[in-house]
C-alpha cells in the first residue's frame, strides 16, 4: 500500500444543504474543512443527519446547495466517470458491513478492485494477480486473511466488518467513510473494528470520517468531534473540549446509559 | 361500545350469483352436451382399454425422437437461460438506472411471453419448415420470456446494500451488477433453470404436433392411423420422462436454494 504524501485530499464543504424531494431538509449551511489524515467522528441523534453528511462526500447523497471539494475534484460531480473517479479514492464501510454474502470473502475485497481493472475481467471475475496481492494485503491488515475463501456470509458480524474495511483498503483509498460500522456488533468486536480504523489512520495516514451514536467511542477514538443536530453542525472541537453541557447540546438532553456504548455492555 | 355486527353476507351471495350466471353462459357458448358425453361412453371406454396396453415392442422405434425431444429441451434451455441471463438485469429496477430502457425491455418481454409455444412453432414451422430447428427456436422464445420475468422478479428482491457499496467504490453499473447482484441471485438462476428445462421436455413433445420435431411429429403419425396400443406406449414414455427430470430437478433445486 502507498504512503500518504503523494495521496492526501482535504474535505471542505462550503455552505452545503440538502432537501430531500417533499422539502425535507437533511443538512443545511454545512462549512467545514478536514484537513487530509485526520480521524473525526460525528456525532448525533439519529436524525440528525450523520449519515447523510456522510454520503455527501461520496456522492451517495446528492447535496442540492454549495460545494464539497475532495483532494482536487468538485461535488456536485456529473454522474459517470467524474463521480466514479472520486468514488474510487474514497473508501465507505456501512452499519450492515453490505457485503454480497454468498460470494467468497476474497470476491469482497476484490470489489475494491472494480473501478481500475478492465471490464472483461471484471465480468468473468478473472482478477490479475496484481489485484488478487492487493486484496490479500489488505486481508492481512485486517487480519482475516485466512478467511479468503469462506463464503462472507458465514462469517461473524465483526469479521464481515473487517472484511469490509479490507475491502476499502483494496480501492487503495485516500478516505475511508464509515456510516455507523459498530452499531451492529456487540461491544468487544466494535472495539476490534475501531482499532483496526484507527490503524489505517495512523498507519496508512488514510483520512477517517466515522458515525458513531456511542460518546464514549467517539470520544476515545476521534481525535476531532463534530456534532450535528437537527442538520446544522453544534459542536466542532476536540474529545477533551467535549463534556456533558456540549452532549446535551448535541442531544438536546442529558446523557443516559443509551449514548454509553460501555454502559450498555454492563446491563 | 361495542360496534354493530356489519351485514355483509349479501356481498358474498351476489359474487356467488355473478360467478354461476357467467359459468352457465359459458357452457352454453361452447354447447356442453352432457347426454353426449353418456352416448359416447362405450366409444371412450374402448379406447381407454386400447391406451391402457401399450406396445412395448414399438419402443426401440421411438428411440430417435424421444432422444430428439431432450435434445430440443436440453439445447433450448441453455440458449434461453443464456440469453435471459442479461435480459434480465436490464428488466429489473435495481441494477439499471434507466427507466425508459427497462420500461421497454419488460414490454417486448410481456409480448414475447404472451404468445404461446404452441402458436410459436405452428408460425415457425411455415417459416423455417417443419423439423426440430422450428422446435427449438419456438422453445427458445418461450423460454427466455420466462426466464427474464422469474430472474427480473428476484434481482428485484435482492439485498441493495453490497450494490450500494460496489456503487461507493467508483464502479460502473455493469460491473457492480455483476460483483454485488450476481451472486445473490446464481442459486435461484440454477433453479430456474432447471424449471425450464422440466417445461421444455413436456413442451416440447407438444410442440411436435404442428410439425416441431420430436416425439410430437411420432404421436401425430401413429394417431392418425389409429395405432391406441403404440400411442400408449410414448405417452408412457413422455410420463416416465416428466417424473424423473421432476423428482431429479426438485432434488437438485432444494441444494441449490438453501
């Protein structure tokens, strides 16, 4: 896997919003900038439009006012390959790891692969060796290499998580999102899944954007919290900045066992 | 409060009514004679008898066509489910972002599927002449609009979540239909698959009557000559046929799926 210097790309929203059809505001007046290698977590209700912010700067979600800038390239991209060549430096890990679940483990990762290798190849599903490497490369990172040709779907939630991330990994990303990756799994493996993130942050100097709905874990593995409510961004600062009066804010009451991830694991 | 007991039955006796009238009118229409039916049992009975001994010594004779009557399924379920394979992904919503294309694909399918086989070879047989190649192209059609409805309907319902991130990784849509939407519909491909190749055997001895190919072209001569015993024996045969490839096809079928 390359190294950082020649790949990093700053995030810089500027005065974006998006409505959904129906008038539904899903952000709104979002300036914002991460600067290329940063790990930050955003935090919030559900509802409060975590995961659209998101899958703005991929593209998933369309934004309908201002301008996100990734690196060089300008959102909102033209559908194809303007939108397909940003996409690809980007990395996005989901709550329900949506992996294709009776493909092989190794099938997974090599989707990581599908933007640069040719189309006939990608059809057959005769990868090069080239790809295959870089796929069993980024299983090792995650350390499941030995699962490589299990069927996906008879892995654990946490392994199919990191089955996704080396997935990622494979598209050899600049950024890698993650919308909620621990909020299917048991308390344990989330900490796994968000050790192995905090890895490729510092290892591979990738750049984190992370959903969490648990404070404590945003606190203890991002470096930078944003928090939004109701769209709008209430809170921008550090873990240590972040105390009780800021979550209320954030959440708009005090915090109880629900927002503890650790609290939920003594119950 | 408890709320009043609706009274609704009438609904149910006017359906019931509605139902018998246009039943009734029908059966005038196409005249069903029951008195007829009574005269001519003794008629019915004879042949039945005839039809219950078959001629097993006809049977090396129909060795040929009953071959050419698997052949003509087996042939014609690999070019339908090849063709209907990528047919399929263009009629689904899921994996093409197009709808006029897919609006289109699923009418030229709609008409493809609503014309019978039967009707498909009688047209082919005057086109390209009687014989098997009628046969199979006739069963190819048939085919393909039967498999792009049932493979469509199961792309339709498959998980988008891992198209929504082959989509996030930059790839095309051709592509991430093929990395993240194949797999999760191949055990119900297979299934279907072998569906339509059960069809294809019933179908395409059938198919033969109007000059198809076949075991089909075999009924239609000994039935014209009144020969009940050797008729007997290929309906035999066509039955045999039918129970194996099902009891075979629903065996494979439930490994497949689960």
């Amino acid at each position: 896997m390359t190294s950082t210097g020649d790949r990093a790309a700053d995030i810089t929203f500027r005065g974006v919003g998006v409505s959904y059809p129906g008038g539904v505001r899903g952000l709104q007046d979002i300036d914002l900038r991460i600067p290329a290698g940063e790990m930050v977590a955003v935090v919030g209700l559900s509802g409060a439009g975590k995961s659209t912010l998101v899958r703005t700067i991929n593209g998933l979600v369309p934004i309908t006012e201002g301008e996100i800038v990734v690196g060089d390239r300008h959102l909102p991209a033209s559908r194809g390959r303007e939108l397909r060549e940003l996409r690809s430096e980007i990395g996005m890990v989901f709550q329900s790891f949506n992996l294709a679940r009776r493909a092989r483990v190794i099938d997974n990762v090599l989707m990581g692969r599908l933007h640069t290798a040719p189309t006939w190849r990608t059809l057959l599903g005769a990868w090069s060796r080239d790809d295959v490497e870089l796929a069993m490369q980024a299983l090792e990172r995650v350390g499941i290499v030995d699962k490589a040709y299990v069927k996906a779907g008879n892995l654990s939630g946490g392994q199919q998580q990191r089955v996704a991330i080396a997935r990622t990994l494979a598209q050899q990303p600049k950024i890698v999102l993650a919308d909620e990756p621990v909020a299917s799994l048991d308390p344990p493996t989330s900490h796994t899944v968000m050790r192995d993130l905090e890895r490729i942050n510092a290892e591979l100097g990738i750049t984190v954007v992370i959903n969490l709905h648990f404070l404590d874990l945003a606190r203890r593995y991002g470096r930078r919290l944003i928090g939004l409510r109701g769209g709008r961004i209430v809170f921008d600062g550090t873990g240590e900045e972040a105390d009780e009066q800021v979550f209320a804010d954030i959440y708009g009451r005090s915090l109880t066992g629900e927002d503890v991830l650790e609290a939920r694991a003594q119950l | 409060m408890r709320p009043v007991r609706p009274r609704t039955a009438w609904k149910g006796l006017l359906v019931l009514a509605v139902v018998a009238v246009i039943t009734v009118w029908a059966g005038f229409g196409v005249q069903v004679d029951v008195g007829a039916l009574i005269k001519n049992f003794s008629n019915a009975a004879d042949k039945v008898v005839l039809l219950a001994q078959p001629d097993y010594g006809f049977f090396p004779e129909t060795l040929s066509a009953l071959a050419q009557t698997l052949q003509m399924a087996v042939i014609a379920t690999a070019a339908g489910a090849a063709i209907g394979l990528p047919l399929s992904f263009l009629a689904s919503r899921v994996t093409d972002p197009s709808r006029p294309l897919v609006a289109v694909v699923r009418s030229v399918l709609n008409v493809v599927r609503s014309v019978p086989d039967l009707l498909y070879a009688a047209i082919l047989v005057t086109i390209v002449g009687t014989g098997a190649l009628s046969g199979v192209i006739a069963l190819v059609l048939f085919n393909v609009g039967i498999v792009v409805k049932l493979i469509s309907e199961a792309i339709d319902a498959v998980d988008r979540g891992p198209l929504e991130a082959a989509l996030a990784t930059g790839a095309t849509w051709v592509r991430a239909d093929r990395a993240a939407v194949l797999p999760q519909i191949l055990p119900v491909y297979a299934s279907q698959t072998l569906y339509v190749l059960e069809l294809n055997v019933r179908a395409s001895t059938v198919i033969g009557l109007v000059g198809g190919g076949g075991l089909g072209i075999l009924i239609d001569q000994v039935r014209t000559f009144y020969r009940y015993h050797q008729l007997s024996l290929i309906i035999l045969e066509i039955l045999v046929v039918v129970v194996l490839l099902e009891a075979a096809s629903s065996w494979l079928r439930k490994r497949l799926v689960s």
